[in-house]
C-alpha cells in the first residue's frame, strides 16, 4: 500500500508547548510514522526558527511571530495560506483554527485533497460557559471577545472541512449546535494517554521530600491557570479542607494569565502556605508530580474531555471534578472519581475530603481508574482510529 502523506497544522511547535492540542499531535504522529508520512506545519514560537525531525517526525517552521495568542494564530494562518502550493500532502488536518486560511486557499486553487478540521474543545461553548461563569475582569472580557471571533473561524472551518474530528461525544453535539455541521461527516477519537509514562509508581518519595509534602495529603491541579479551569471553585474548596485537614497540600502545576490574581486570592484567604506553585514543569517530571498525589482535582467548567484527568487516572489516582462536558465521558463517576455539580466548590470540598479521608476507596477508585483508561484512552488506539479516518478518502 503506498504510503499516504499527511500535512498537520498546529500553531505552537509541538516538541516545545505540551497542551492537549500538541500532546495529540506528537503522540499520534510517532505511532503512525510506519504507515504515513506525517509533516508537522507549526508557528515559529519559543525559538523554533529550523526545521527538525522529533521521534522520527518532520516538524516544518512557519512564520508566526511570538506574540501572545491570537495575533500569532492569524499571522501562522496567512503564512501557511501563502504557501498553500508547496505544501503538498494526500490529506491535511488542521488543530483547533490553525489552518482555516489554509482551508481557503486549498478551495480556490481547486485541490480536492479531503481536509480534516479537529477541533478539542468547541470555542463557541467556551465563550458560552465562560459568559456564564459571572462578572469577568476587563481582561477577561476582552479574551472571551477572541473567544467569540476565533469560534466563527473554526465553525466556518468545520462547515467547510471534509471530516471534522472531536474528542468526545458531548463536543460533537456543541459542534452541531453552535456551528450547524452535518453530524454524519463528524467523527469521535478521544484524545489518550501514554500507560508506560503515566502509571503507578512508588519512587516518589525523595520529590516530595523536595516539595516539602512528605506529611502532607496532596491534592494535585495540572493545567493553564485561565478562567476556564475553575481554580477559584478550587480556592474557595480548600478552605474547608484546610480547615479540617491542616496538613494538606494543594500543588498547581502550570502557568497562565491568572497567576496573580490566584495567588492575591489566596494570600487574603491566608491559604498561601497551603498552595504550592510549580509553574510549567518538564513533560518528564510530570509522571512523578502525579505519583506524588493523593488526590488529582480539575475544577474546569468547561471541558472537551480533559487529558490530565487521563493521565491522572493512568497514575492510579482518584480524581474530583466538575460533571461538565467531556469530563463525562472521562471519568467513571463514582468508581474511578467523584464528580459534583459544576461550580459547586462545597462539592469539590467534600469529595475532596471524603477520598483524603479514605485511603482504601482511593487506592479502589485509582485501580478502576487505571482499567478505565487502558481499555478506552490510550494514545495507541487514537492512532489506530485516526488512520482509519485519514484512509477513508
């Protein structure tokens, strides 16, 4: 069988930038490289200025500048636009609005290579939630109007793609909803997780000796620090688990815009020694981050389905979460995690406290977690589906 070529638009480098998107990207691209030549179109963020081979696939520099989202999203899209007769390929897919110019120029030079539009999290439901999440900052205010702006690109982008791929059945219905896609030409393949990398591992102890958690009862948050991750629901919930469990420790492992605010909320709630921020971190410390965990919590309100509540599931760690979106379909409420009413931080602050106080039904609930994700969400059987789908022309 000849070997199909495959372009892959991205707007953050994926070697560089560790998000959902670029997690996907990479790992998807190293299982398939024995079937498809994958060539990875990405902007020219952190440094990425020359082309390279990463795990045995091409990742191809395009102009983007280093200016903060969204401005380095449309400039990538008019590079790539421009370049659209050289970047030859049997199939193209494009991440979230990384390659809605593109879409264009491939539809007026009368190429009928099949386009792929995957889209993560559905921008238009984000703007939503995030509208309905109560009174916004200036600043998050002028980010939600992004939102609402980068949302028509990807809904115009799925109407106009030949297959749209999402990552949970809940996105497919937002797609549906906010964008009016025929739902016949959208394909589910949720995202996975790497069960080698992420699994339970008893070799943690000198890292909590470092972070200063070897007594503490440690509750564990990985993700961007913006309003869309819930981490005020999070603040207000240890509160009370603090209050009846002085000796835990919460550990926020990323970075983000609301940083500051974060840490002047916690600093007036007295809570600062209780938060330890670690920024980002290494992808290869983060195994060991979530084995230092008793518990993993991911307040989202807003939630295509959620990677770290894989990985933290892979780990064998009972998770907390908001019963919002993908997350649904993520976590087996009940058996391999609680989840409670979106916005609900007495929720979030008794599920958090009833699996800190229960050693058994965490070690029960990480067992059930980790057969969970082996048999539904590993990045392997997103492979196998992804090929299916770039095979179907």
């Amino acid at each position: 069988m000849k070997t199909l070529r495959l372009a892959v638009f991205s707007t953050q480098p994926p070697h560089l930038y560790f998000g959902g998107v670029e997690r996907r990207i990479i790992e998807t691209a190293r299982r398939l490289r024995n079937d498809v030549d994958v060539a990875i179109y990405s902007g020219t963020k952190g440094g990425f200025r020359k082309p390279l081979f990463f795990n045995g696939t091409r990742i191809v520099p395009c102009f983007s500048t280093d200016a903060l989202f969204p401005l380095d999203n449309w400039v990538f899209n008019q590079t790539i636009s421009r370049a659209a007769n050289a970047i030859e390929a049997d199939v193209y897919e494009a991440h979230a609005v990384s390659g809605y110019s593109f879409l264009k120029a491939l539809r007026r030079r009368n190429n009928k290579a099949p386009f792929i539009q995957t889209v993560h999290g559905v921008l238009a439901d984000e703007y939503v939630q995030a509208a309905k999440s109560g009174a916004l900052s200036p600043r998050e205010r002028l980010a939600n109007l992004f939102m609402w702006q980068l949302s028509r690109r990807e809904g115009e982008a799925s109407k106009n793609a030949d297959v749209v791929v999402t990552v949970s059945h809940y996105s497919a219905e937002r797609i549906v909803q906010f964008y009016n896609v025929d739902e016949a030409k959208i394909r589910v393949v949720p995202n996975g997780v790497d069960p080698d990398r992420f699994k339970p591992d008893n070799s943690s102890g000198e890292l909590k000796r470092k972070l200063g958690l070897s007594n503490k009862r440690t509750v564990l948050f990985v993700g961007r620090l913006i309003p869309r991750k819930g981490l005020a629901f999070l603040i207000e919930a240890a509160k009370r688990v603090v209050k009846e469990n002085p000796d835990t420790a919460f550990i926020i492992v990323g970075n983000g815009p609301l940083k500051n605010k974060l840490t002047s909320d916690l600093e007036r709630a007295n809570l600062s020694r209780s938060f330890i921020f670690l920024g980002d971190v290494k992808d290869s410390i983060l195994p060991a981050l979530y084995n230092c965990a008793d518990v993993f919590a991911l307040p989202s309100i807003q939630e295509g389905q959620g990677i770290t509540l894989l990985e933290a599931q892979a780990s064998a760690k009972p998770v907390v979460a908001f019963k919002v979106g993908g997350v649904k379909e993520a976590v087996l409420d009940g058996n391999s995690g609680l989840l409670v009413e979106r916005g609900s931080s007495d929720g979030l602050a008794e599920a958090i406290l009833k699996l800190l106080s229960d050693p058994t039904l965490r070690e029960k609930m990480g067992a059930m977690g980790r057969e969970f994700v082996l048999q539904n969400f590993t990045w392997d059987l997103c492979a196998e589906r992804m090929l299916r789908i770039y095979r179907e022309r």
